[in-house]
C-alpha cells in the first residue's frame, strides 16, 4: 500500500479501428510478442475506453465511422487525466503523404503510418515507445507519496486509481472509491482542522494504513481527508468497508496534548459492480466519493455515511 505497484504483467494496448481485418492483423502481430489487446470500434468508443482502462499503447485509425483519428488524438492530449506520456500511434488506409503526417504530429501522435504495415518495424517502434514511457513513469513515482504516512499523495492516489481501474476493466471486477473524513467525537473546535488534531492527523492516517487490506490505495487527499481505492469491492462490500475502517479509527484514542482523544468518521463513497461496464473512470469514482463526502459534511447533521448516489442533482462535483 506504500508503494507504487505494477498492475499488469503485461503492456496493454488499446486498437481503435472499425475495420475487423486491420484491427485483427494488428492483433496478430501484437499478442504473440507479449502485449494485451483491447479493441473500440468509433472514436467516441475509443475516448471512453482509454479513460477506463488506461493503457500503455494507442494505436488510432484515422478513418473511424464517428470522428477522425486526429480528433481522438487532440482530444485525448487535451485532457487532464490522460497521461502526456502514452504514445498515440495513428494508421490510416488513405493518403499519408507529408501532409498528413504533419498533421498527425500535430495532433499529439508519436507516429503516423500509412497501411499495409510493417509488423517488425512496428514492434520495434512500440519497445521504444514503452521503454521511454516505463522510464519518464519511474521517475515520477519519487513523488507519489505523503511525507508525513508513507500513504500515497493526491497525485500518487490518482495514479494508482488509473493502474487499479485498468485491471478492474480487464477482469470485469466491481470497483470502489471511499473518502474518510475524521473529526472530534464530542465536536468541540471544528472537524479535523482543528489545531491539535491537525498535529495528529499524520498518527490518523497510520491508523488507516495499518487497517486498510493489502489490494487497497490508501491516500491522503487533505490534511483532513483520507481516501481508498478498493479493488473487487462492490457497493455492499464498500459500505462493509466504511464500517471496518471507520470503526477501526474510532476505536483508537488519538494521543494530544494534555490526554487523549477519539474520532469519529464521516465518509462518502462510490462504487460500480462491473468498471467495464461503468461509464466513468477510476479518478472520476474517486471525485464521486470526494463529493458525497464534502455533501455530507455541508449538511452537518448526524448522518455518518453517504453513496454518490445520494447526493442531491445539482450538487457541484
């Protein structure tokens, strides 16, 4: 839970063709040579599935039914939550002149290629592109963590919630987010903001950490918000999961200054039976529960648990 970790024993590269000849002989020559392959049939498919199950490699065709490939691509570079690092590869059937290719470029591609295509030459392009990928990721993930837990950071939990919603898509598995937010039992001096509990919160997250299961990313999002990302948790078992932790932390005095003090928790959550079939990616379960959670506080009554689903339409996300 403490440190990145790998997903996937193998790179996944998401095809994006309507055309099942092109797109299945660019399979054949991908899976034999150790790469995981899912498929989109439209731009608008493919915008949808790299949101979902995030992989290493894009390999577009620029004449899809819905949008051009160029378009997917500016989309997809345009977009926050898409790394800058995967590399976007665009086919096409048509012209591929200079034109087009510059064109390609400046549309965020790494290559463009006219068809039919050279299998070796291909293979060797995608290793360098996934080498260069694997080793700029590496060295991001020196800053994935909170110094004060040894929990991951926002942006370390953001990028775990990615790696985990890629092999929740793969195996069809339900998928949960869950933000935690502690605060004083009797009330007293705000939630965790208060001064002395800010001085503890670090002790706070510790406790999650050590309660929270092996398969689960457990962040800090704020100094008084702690988030897990739970793999094979549905919404029943993500609510058993709210009780689990929550009573966990709730258990244990919190040392400060001048005796002790107890907790309690408010969490929300968001959870989806099969990430597959789920329109939403991980980092949107994520700001999902973030929002339950914030809702629930807003409301300040004696409410201690709410799902995303619950939260008011209208209600800023």
């Amino acid at each position: 839970m403490t440190q990145p970790e790998k997903t996937r024993t193998s790179p996944l590269v998401l095809i994006a063709n309507d055309q099942e000849w092109s797109a299945r002989s660019l399979e054949s020559i991908l899976a034999p040579n150790g790469y995981a392959v899912v498929r989109a049939y439209t731009g608008h498919q493919a915008l949808e599935r790299v949101r979902t199950s995030e992989p290493d490699l894009i390999i577009l065709d620029a004449q899809m039914p819905d949008m051009h490939g160029f378009e997917v691509c500016r989309t997809l570079r345009s977009d926050p939550r898409f790394s800058a690092t995967t590399p976007i590869i665009i086919t096409t059937s048509g012209p591929s002149g200079r034109a087009q290719r510059l064109e390609a470029y400046q549309a965020g591609a790494w290559e463009f290629l006219g068809q039919p295509l050279d299998g070796e030459a291909l293979l060797l392009k995608l290793g360098t592109f996934l080498q260069c990928k694997q080793e700029v990721d590496g060295l991001r993930e020196e800053n994935l963590l909170d110094s004060g837990t040894g929990l991951y950071n926002m942006r370390g939990l953001a990028r775990r919630a990615r790696e985990i919603g890629s092999d929740a898509f793969r195996r069809h598995d339900p998928l949960a987010c869950v933000v935690f937010a502690p605060e004083p039992e009797d009330g007293e001096g705000g939630e965790v903001a208060d001064e002395e509990l800010q001085r503890t919160a670090d002790q706070i997250g510790l406790l999650f950490r050590q309660s929270g299961r092996a398969s689960d990313a457990i962040g800090r999002l704020a100094q008084s918000e702690f988030a897990v990302i739970a793999p094979a948790t549905g919404p029943e078992a993500a609510l058993r999961l709210v009780h689990r932790l929550g009573s966990a932390v709730e258990a244990t005095p919190i040392p400060v200054r001048g005796g002790e003090r107890c907790v309690r928790i408010r969490a929300g959550y968001c959870a989806v039976p099969d990430f597959a079939e789920s329109s939403v990616d991980a980092v949107e379960l994520l700001l999902r529960a973030t929002t339950a959670l914030r809702d629930l506080k807003r409301e300040g009554n004696g409410v201690r648990i709410r799902a995303f689903e619950q939260v008011p339409l209208g209600y800023p996300s």
